[in-house]
C-alpha cells in the first residue's frame, strides 16, 4: 500500500493559517465523498468559513445524538440536517414535538441574521422547500393520522405506557398470547378491555388454566390502567386502518427524499405516549426492511426527539430491546439520531452505538448542572479545547461536532458554528397545512377510521351460559375443582372463534394470522404482511 493511500487527507487551504492542532482538526473533516455540510471551524474565538465542519453521507446510518439545552438550537440543526439528506436522495423521519418544523415544506425568508450567518460560515444560502409529508398521532393535530392497533403494538410496549410493573406486564403478555392464539384481533382499547373481562369471569378463567391463569388484583390493575388511559383521550391512537411505516421511504419526482413530520404538539403533555409511539414505529421499520448491508447512503434517518422519555424508569430487558434494536436496524439502513438534553439521559449501552455526535450548549447554574456537564465531557474523545469551558460558553447555533470518518474511525473534536437552514424557520400557516394533508396520496387511505369486527364484537355476541332448571335437583358435591364441561350442542368459545364466521372477518384483516400464535418481535410488536 502506498503513502498516498495511508496518509490522512490534507487540511482544506483555509486552514493554512491556523496553528497546528487546529489544522489536525480541519484535515479530520477533508472528506472526498458525498457529505453533509454542518457548519464551519470555530477556533480560539473566531470562526473559519474556509475550514468546513462536515459528516460523510454513508455514516449516517451509525446513528447520532444531538443534545443541549432549551433554546441552544437543536430544533434548527435537526432541519439542517433533514433538508441536506432529502437533497442526496435520503428519506427523514422527524418528530416535531413543538409544531415549528412544517416550515421545512416552504422556502426560507432572506433576512440580515441570515445573511450574517451564512457569511460567517462561508455558505452560499439560498431559500428552498423540500417535499414534506404532515403525520398527526392518532389524528389529533394537523395531519396525516399516525394508528397502530394493539395486537401490532405488543404487550411489552403498551406495559410502558400504561406504567405496568413487571408482574402487570407479564400478565399483560399472557393476555395477548392468548388472544393470538385463539384468533381474536386486538384492534383498539376495547377489544383488551374485553378480552381481560372475559379471562377473569366465570365462564373464561378455564380457558388460562393450561398456561397459567389471571389474578382478578392484577386483571383490575390492567382494567383500570386501561380506563384512565381511555379518560385522557387516548383511544383515538389505537386503531385502523394501521399506518404502514413503509410510507416513510419516499422519494419525490425529482429524486429527493420525502421529510416525514410527525407532529406531537398536541400530545406534547403525553410524552410517555409519544415516545412509545416512536419506539414503535421504529421498531415496525425493524421488522419489514430487509438486510442491505453497508450502502452508499442511508435508506432513512429518524430523529427521536425527547430521547431521554423513552429510558425513563425502564426495565433491564426493555433497554436491552432498545439496545439490539438500534444495533441491527443500521444494516438496514436506517439511521437514528436521538435528540435530548444532555448524553446522560441516554443509557451507555444505546450510546456506545451512536457514532455520531453535535452537542450544543449546556447551562451549568446548579451542582446538578455541573454533575451533568462533567458526565458530557467524559463521553467526548480528547480533545483540544478545553470542553467545560467551551460548552457553556456556545451561542445558539453554535455546537461542538465529532462525527465518524469515511474509514470508520472517530473524528476529531471541533467546535462548530453551524449553517442557517434554507427553508421557512419557523410553522406553516395551519390553514396551509390542512390543504397540503387534503391533497396528500395518504389522505383517502388513513384520514377515515374503521371500526370492523374484532374481539370486542365476538366477544359481546357469544351466547350467555345457559341456567339449569328450576325444578332440576342439586347437583353432587364436586370431587374435582374442574369447571363443568358445557352441553355438547353449545358450542365452546374457541369454536365459535375459529368457526366460518371468524374466517369470514378475519379474511378482511391483511396480517392476521388464524389458529395459531402470530409471530412477536425483541418489543412483542406482531409482524404484519404487507
């Protein structure tokens, strides 16, 4: 192997004037394929528009974290960033949780802080809109509805949001197990509901006797979990028709990827829901992608904003779900970035796999505050700046950048201050908004629920047990705790389940699977047929 082949790439000639550690930093960004441009060097005060900050095009899919505090600019990075992946042909995933990031649909405003930034940073602005998709969760906002049924949705992933405990969880798995094996569809809230009721009554405790049973405490805990869940207007989240998550990896007719925006502002005082919804859109994107490998560009970056809600108060095997799932995904090739305050609200398993990395300010006001401060440096490599220092003293838009290179390995530490994104800072007119949802392919597909036969309706039709007779004598003693089998011409639940009318309504459900257990993931979300 030659010299040339083994020598680091040189410095960009912007860096010609600066002292020797900061041009190691600038020949760490001299990348020579496709990128994404973040901004410019900071050093020793000043900023240096000939020495580009930037993140190979490929790394993308090792995932990021972009962290601050409130107010640092992490909104603005993540359009930055979403604008150029759409630009090369990539498709975003965005979690908009304060509602001001419809703005990547329209072209930016010129203005003199625009034109101040971009000088500084040497970049040519001009104003664009990129191709935009708008997502509401379960509908409520502006925008697509975002469902998922609860069969899809899993057990282990509806324990965290109802706030389960461990021994609630695995109850609420033997719930589901028995519902997938006796074909009875878990749609929405209701079918639960009823199928809980069912296991605790007279007539249905027999049916878990061979695999475990239900404790009427723990069955009440899950009802009334489930009722206070209802109360807050949670309902409308669960339900059809599902959202098919292949509906992220869109291309517009010229090529460049379709931004997905979910927006969350209206749940924003929910964020143990929307964070789980998340998790389970990620986790669906898991199930149906097939395997590419090492690829020239991501197939789809999503951005998990509010990170550090998903790890709050979870299990050891929920994380380490987490932690496999981030790992294989990026095969996939699909990258995720998780966007909270600080690295510590990220458990080190998930953050060892994050390769990629813009921090922005942090406050260090409170012995808290400077607990968190020290933890962040930690988690840096070393560096040439002096990191306590530089990181409460950034600007907004201003962050401290190590990314990997396009050989893999980390790069140097820099101090950046980053460019000003092109299209609108700022919401779309919600007016404008609903006319471009209306006019969405996605529109006539999800916008209608459907509330079709489930478990709650075969349920509710079983014919009541029968009463003896008046005049019929008092039955023997039982010899056994067995229940009573049922006369022959009345046929069993599971009868009834699997007979032609169940085939019937299930015929209709693309993904269900009749007679046997459907299959279940790291997050016991079902697998779909697509």
């Amino acid at each position: 192997m030659s010299d040339s082949e083994t020598a680091p790439p040189a410095a960009p000639e912007g860096a010609d004037a600066l002292p020797e550690e900061a041009r190691k930093i600038a020949s760490g960004y001299a990348f020579t394929g496709p990128a994404l441009d973040l901004g410019a060097l900071l050093w020793d005060g000043r900023c240096h528009p000939g020495v580009p900050v930037r993140i190979p095009l490929p790394m993308l899919n090792r995932h990021g974290l972009v962290a601050g505090a409130t107010g640092t600019g992490k909104t603005k990075t993540l359009q930055l960033i979403a604008e150029q992946l759409s630009a090369q042909g990539v498709s975003v995933f965005l979690a908009d949780i304060k509602g001001d990031l419809s703005g990547i649909a329209r072209p930016g405003q010129d203005g003199d802080r625009v034109r101040k930034r971009s000088g500084e940073v040497g970049q040519e602005w001009a104003p664009a809109a990129f191709p935009a998709e708008f997502l509401a969760l379960g509908g409520l906002g502006h925008g697509i509805p975002v469902r998922a049924t609860v069969t899809s949705f899993g057990p282990v992933l509806l324990s965290k949001v109802l706030r389960l405990n461990q021994t609630q969880e695995q109850s609420l798995g033997l719930i589901f197990h028995y519902a997938d094996t006796k074909g009875l569809e878990l749609v929405d809230l209701k079918d639960l509901r009823a199928v809980v009721a069912f296991l605790t009554s007279d007539e249905g405790r027999a049916e878990l006797k061979d695999i475990g049973g239900l404790s009427k405490a723990t069955a009440g805990v899950i009802l009334r979990s489930l009722t206070a869940f209802e109360a807050q207007g949670m309902a409308d989240f669960f339900g059809e028709p599902e959202f098919d998550t292949a509906g992220f990896l869109r291309t517009a007719e010229d090529g460049r990827g379709v931004v997905s925006v979910l927006e969350l502002a209206a749940v924003q005082d929910r964020p143990q829901l929307f964070s789980t919804f998340l998790m389970w859109l990620l986790a669906d994107l898991f199930h149906d992608l097939p395997e590419i490998g090492d690829a020239d560009r991501p197939r789809l970056v999503f951005f998990f904003d509010e990170a550090h809600l998903l790890f709050d108060d979870a299990s050891r095997a929920f994380l380490d779900s987490i932690t496999q799932t981030v790992r294989l995904i990026r095969s996939k090739g699909v990258g995720v970035f998780f966007v909270t305050q600080t690295p510590k609200d990220v458990p080190a398993d998930v953050l060892g796999q994050l390769g990629n990395r813009v921090q922005h300010a942090l406050r260090a006001f409170t012995p808290d505050d400077q607990k968190a401060l020290k933890a962040t440096v930690q988690t840096f490599p070393r560096s040439a700046y002096d990191l306590e220092e530089l990181l409460t003293g950034l600007g907004t838009g201003e962050a401290v950048v190590t990314v990997l290179s396009e050989n893999g390995a980390p790069t140097p530490v820099a101090a950046t201050r980053l460019r000003a994104p092109e299209s609108l800072m700022g919401p779309v007119d919600t007016d404008e908004l609903d006319r471009a949802v209306r006019a969405s392919s996605l529109h006539g597909r999800y916008a209608q629920a459907v509330d079709r036969e489930s478990a709650f309706e075969r349920l509710s039709a079983r014919p009541a047990p029968a009463e003896a007779p008046a005049s019929a004598p008092a039955p023997a003693p039982a010899k056994s705790p067995k229940a009573p089998k049922a006369p022959k011409e009345e046929p069993s639940l599971v009868e009834q389940v699997v007979g032609s009318g169940m085939f019937k309504s299930l015929a209709r459900s693309v993904g269900t699977q009749i007679g046997r257990e459907i299959t279940r993931s790291l997050f016991g979300t079902a697998r779909r047929r697509r």
